[in-house]
C-alpha cells in the first residue's frame, strides 16, 4: 500500500521540521508539501495530493482557520489536524466548527503525531488532554445551565508564576523575574500542575484561562 500523503503547514521551522522527520520516519505516512504560511499552504491544499492536513492556526499572513475551510471543502475532503498554542475557547470551537477532527498543542510530544495521524485516519480524533476536557465542560454547561467546576485554589504567588508561564519564559527566568530559587519555581509548578490536573505549561495555562485564574492576549 502506497504511504500516506501529509500537508504540514507551519510557520516555525523548529516546530515544523521535527514534524516532517517524524512523519517521514513511519513508512505508511510521506510529506507531499510543506507551507509556513496562508498563501503557500492554500496553494498546496489546492493542489488536492494530500489527505491529511497538520494545521497551525497562527500563521504570519492570516488565519489557519481559513485553510481547514478550504481542505474540508474538497472533495473527497482532506482530514484536518491542528497543531498550535492557542487552547483558548476561540480557537478551538472555531477550528472545530471550520472541519478539523484533530487538536493537539504544540508541547505534545512529536515522538506521537505518526500515530495520531494513523488514529485520525482510522476515524478518530486526536485531541489534547486539556482541550478534551475543555470540550467535555463546555458541552456538561450547555446542557445543564450553571453547571460547572469549581475553580482550582492557587494561590497568589502561583497565579504569579503561572501568569509568567503564560508568556513563555522557562523556569530560570522565572526564577529571575520573581527572585525565587529554581527549587521553589520548580515546587510552584509542580503545585499548579496537581491543583489543576494538567501534565504540561501549555495545558496549565489553558486551564487557568477557562477557570478565570490568569488573563492572557489570546493572539489573533
């Protein structure tokens, strides 16, 4: 059976190329094209060769979200995977309503995407732990109007650290910006990663949004 052609769209090369080495690496996927902006990755999806399409949604000329509009629309339809930062309700119900049957943040491990395009294919959909459980909450509020959890305690200082953590510093700036030891930086994370039920930054962060912990610029 001929390999799997796959679209990788995506502005930052130290996301990108990673991506292409671990699909290339598995002999039932192979990279038709790679884009790293609107304008390229519209020309490639037109072109028609790929049937499955990794989506970032940030990209430097526009918004991803036009792009799975355009690859859902073809016939047959391409299957859609994003691959980004954004976790915030924007995004995710807008690249869900535009067609995308996959979402995954960026801090997922490359090692997996193979095999989550295999699973996206074989007709499941690849979702990130906290946007399951976003997409589980949302879905539990409309259905029963006030339903909802209660918001994590953190506590003031790792509401601070997390709202750094938000604007992508690693744990020794951290340390600097607030003057803590990286010990004590380290036990605030791993405090806000319990108290939220998250395993990673990026899913903390988008927790700590849904919940009302942190406000951050949610991008474009």
């Amino acid at each position: 059976m001929a390999p799997i052609p796959v679209l990788v769209i995506e502005d930052d090369p130290m996301t990108r190329e990673p991506l292409i080495d671990k699909i290339e690496q598995d002999p039932g996927l192979r990279v038709c094209g790679a884009a790293g902006d609107l304008r390229s990755g519209r020309q490639l999806i037109a072109a028609g060769e790929a049937r499955v399409a990794l989506m970032d949604l940030g990209l430097p000329d526009g918004d991803g979200t036009e792009l799975i509009l355009e690859a859902t629309a073809r016939t047959p339809p391409m299957e859609v995977m994003v691959i980004t930062v954004f976790g915030d309700e924007r995004h995710v119900v807008r690249a869900i309503e535009a067609g995308a049957t996959g979402y995954l943040l960026k801090d997922a491990e490359a090692d997996s995407i193979a095999r989550s395009i295999h699973d996206l294919l074989a007709g499941g959909s690849p979702i990130s732990t906290s946007i399951a459980r976003y997409l589980l909450r949302r879905f539990r509020r409309e259905q029963s109007a006030g339903a909802g959890e209660p918001a994590a305690h953190l506590t003031p200082r790792e509401i601070e650290v997390l709202e750094v953590v938000s604007r992508g510093y690693s744990n020794a700036e951290i340390g600097r910006l607030l003057e803590l030891s990286l010990h004590t930086v380290n036990s605030h994370i791993k405090n806000i990663y319990r108290k939220l039920a998250v395993r990673s930054r990026s899913e903390a962060v988008f927790e700590a949004v849904q919940q009302g912990l942190i406000h951050i610029d949610k991008g474009p």
